[in-house]
C-alpha cells in the first residue's frame, strides 16, 4: 500500500512539472534539462513520507495544499532561469508586441454625392480602379449598386499593407441599408471580394406613453419621452380626420404605445411603429389600432373596425404651421382683399409633400402666380392641387399614377409668394372648398371575417396596453 502511494505522489509531482515548464516559456513545448529533471525527482522524495491522510486531500496536481507540488514549484523558482535569459542572440532583442497597439484596419464613412456612382466614391475613397471593380461585380446577386442615393453613406476599408513604404492596401467596404442590415463586400480566402447581408440580432420592445396637452401636442408628447419621428407618425396617422390647427385644445390629452429596437445591450436602436394610439380632444376619445388584413396591408383602424383613412388627407404634410385659412383675406404681395382659396402651412424649405389621395397627375409644371404647382385627379368628384413648390419630385409627370402619402414634392416659395409654404386645395366638382371643413369621403370598414380578426387585434392590445402599467415601462416581445 504504501509503495501505491509513492507512486502516486511522484506522477502527481511529474504532471505538475510538464505542467509548470509549459507555463513558464509562455506555451511554447521546452525540453527539460538535466537539471530540472533531477529537480523534479528530488522533489518528490518527501512525499513517500507524508501522513496517508495529507494525500487524500490533494484534489488537484496544482492544489495548494499539496506540499510535495509546493516543493517542486519553489524549487522550480529559485532555480529555473527566465525565459529572456534563455532567449537566443536572434531573439532577444526583439520587443514584445502589444495587441492593442498593433497595426488594425481602419474605415472611413463616405457620402454619395449628386451624380455619384459606387466607383466614384470608392477611387475617391483611394482605392485602385480594378480593386473598385472587383469588389464592386462581386455584389452581383446581393446589391444593386445603381439604388445607391445622394446622402447615403459607405464604410470604405483600408488595412496596413505591411511595409511603411507603401499606402494601405483597399479592404472592402459596407453599405447601411437601415437600422439592422448593411452589406459587406471583403477579401475572400480564395482571392477577389465577397460580398453578404448581414443583420443585426434585434429584439422589440413596446413602449407606452400619456400625456395632456398644454401648450402643443409634440410639447406635450417630448414632456412624456415621446421621439419626434413617433409624434409625427402619431399626426400623419390621425390627420385624416383630425385638424391639428384648430381641433386641439389646451387640457386635451393623448395616448401612445410603439415599438423599439434594442441592441444585446438594451440600447434602443430604431424606434418603429405605432401600435395604438388614442386623442382626446373637448373630451371625446378617438383612438386607433395597427392592424394587418389577410391580404397583407397593414393600416390603422378604430375600435369599430373603421378605417383611419379617408379619401383624402386635410394635411398633406408633416409638422406645418397653419399660415392662413380658406377665405377672404388681404393678399400679402398684391395688396387688396381677396378670396383665399385654399389653405396655407408654413414649412422650413425642402419638407415633403404627400399626395392627399390616391390619383393621377393631371397637371405637373409652372403655373403662374402658384409656381411650381401640382395637380391630382382622384376620382370624377374630386381634385387636389400643391402650390409654390421648391421642387416637384423626380418622376412627377401628368398622367403618372400616385399613392396615397407618396411624396410628390417639396415646400418652396415659388411664384407669387413671400415665405417657403404650401398652397393646398381641395376641388370638388370643379370648385375649390375649404380642405379644413370639407366632409372627406370615409376609407374602408371592416366586416365579417376581417371584422373578427380585428377584433382579436384590438383586445390583445389593450391588454397588452394595461400590462405595462404605468407610462413609460417596456415589454420584450421577441
């Protein structure tokens, strides 16, 4: 029995040596010397004579309570010489590299510019034309690099070449295409470019939020933690119906619950869309649920299955000011008073301008005293009409079919006009109406099956609505 355990405490002892000559030359295998091979046996000479009891407890060859390993440790120690001093004349005076000092790729964002193509902005970036070319033909099934606009940004690539002599050499490049994917195009193991999607590993949460009108409704909803780009959802969604000018009231209140997106870290990435939303104005509520048909179209509804939509917008535009009504007034550049026949929304220069409903171009062009104008027939009833443009949109011609809140063009102060606005009217059987007053024609309501599905919709909502409490707390939903 005891010769066993001799045994045992010397290949415990031999483990722990090739175990500590790998840990002091870094990782790199060493052949031991005569020496330490003598320092191994010698140091397990006292282990033959410990208590059988003090072996047991040695649960590990690294173990601190194992004496006989602490013997052959010390010893090697004191007695083993470092592994500079073992370094040979080639490899001694080299300087150890630090990782994080060490030479990395770097990467340059690029705006497209008007006119620009891929390979412009590649060879302006600094890389060499065939490099542009061949990273650029590998995106061949993944990205059509035609659908690149001005504004847009590229991440151009360059890693250290290897020589100080010589500029870095090109890497790739990516191209954001929103808050979750980009493409990627780098050097592939096998020569040439790669290129692939990637997607960003997202989860949604919802969010809900109230408040009461004080002073402005976007005042109101900035107070409660609301993003700008919601608030202006919430607006486009109910201007349908709702005139923001002149409907809401101090005291009136709102409600809201949207999606985000949030990153591993729970940092918010995208905030999306609205899920429901509610307006309380002289004390009547009207609120809206998203919901999905069967056929795929995603739109808002009330609690009845009505749809938000109407046939036509009463505000074409997103975040105006109402510059002047329907009516008579004095004309503010001819000098006499006189009727007014649409209505005003001062904007900043360049805000879009959404068709009010869905149509055909009846006329796209310069006209008169309203400038860069547009018309749209929507039906034999009705007409709508875009004044003082600073631009009408690439692709705005007569006879083009538009959609409804598809952008027709931009605020301007073309033609007789003293301030970027929009001019906009509503012709009905060929006479222009007050766009604030008009009944507008009612959108789609639900009915039998479609009914029920909304149905379903709406009361997991508010369910979900009343699981978040109070305003303001989130709900991971994937």
């Amino acid at each position: 029995m005891r010769m066993m355990l001799r045994g045992m405490a010397v290949a415990t002892v031999l483990i722990t040596g090739a175990v500590l000559n790998l840990k002091y030359t870094d990782g790199a295998a060493a052949t031991p010397s005569p020496g330490d091979e003598s320092l191994v046996h010698s140091s397990a000479q006292p282990a033959a004579n410990l208590p059988v009891g003090q072996l047991r407890m040695s649960k590990a060859p690294m173990s601190i309570g194992n004496p006989a390993t602490a013997a052959a440790l010390d010893a090697l120690r004191d007695s083993r010489p470092s592994v500079l001093a073992m370094a040979t004349p080639a490899t001694a005076g080299v300087p150890e590299v630090n990782a994080s000092t060490a030479p990395r790729t770097h990467h340059t964002a690029y705006k497209v510019k008007s006119g620009d193509t891929l390979s412009k902005v590649l060879r302006r970036a600094g890389a060499q034309p065939k490099e542009a070319e061949t990273a650029i033909r590998a995106l061949k099934g993944v990205f059509d690099p035609r659908k690149l606009k001005a504004g847009q940004s590229i991440n151009v690539s360059f890693a250290p070449s290897g020589n100080t002599d010589l500029k870095d050499r090109f890497a790739g490049f990516e191209i954001p295409l929103d808050y979750a994917k980009r493409i990627a195009v780098a050097p592939a193991p096998q020569g040439g470019y790669k290129a692939h999607e990637i997607e960003r590993d997202l989860k949604t949460q919802h969010v809900r939020a109230e408040g009461v009108i004080d002073w402005s409704l976007f005042k109101a909803g900035s107070d409660a933690g609301v993003p700008a780009k919601v608030m202006a959802e919430l607006v486009r969604a109910f201007s349908w119906d709702v005139d923001f000018q002149r409907d809401i009231r101090k005291h009136d209140g709102f409600e809201v619950m949207f999606e985000t997106k949030v990153d591993e870290n729970d940092q918010v990435v995208h905030n999306g869309k609205i899920v429901y939303a509610a307006l309380t104005l002289s004390g009547e509520r009207k609120p809206i649920y998203l919901h999905t048909l069967k056929d795929g179209r995603t739109d808002y509804f009330d609690d009845k299955g009505q749809s938000a939509k109407k046939a036509l917008m009463r505000t074409p535009i997103d975040g105006a000011r109402l510059s002047s009504s329907f009516g008579k007034r004095k004309h503010p550049i001819l000098g006499y008073t006189k009727k007014h026949s649409g209505t005003d929304f001062a904007a900043p220069p360049g805000t879009p301008i959404y068709a009010a409903g869905d149509g055909t171009i009846d006329l796209a062009g310069w006209k008169g005293g309203y400038g860069k104008y547009v018309r749209i027939r929507h039906n034999s009833e009705y007409a709508t009409a875009y004044a003082h443009m600073k631009n009408i949109k690439r692709g705005i011609a007569k006879g083009k079919r538009v959609r409804q809140g598809q952008v027709i063009g931009y605020v301007g102060t073309t033609g007789r006009s003293t301030g970027p606005h929009l001019h906009y009217e509503i012709i009905r059987r060929g006479v222009k109406v007050n766009p604030m007053r008009v009944k507008m024609p009612s959108g789609q309501k639900l009915k039998g099956v479609e009914l029920t599905r909304f149905e379903e919709t709406r009361n997991a909502v508010n369910t979900q609505w009343a699981s978040l409490g109070t305003p303001g707390q989130q709900l991971a939903q994937r």
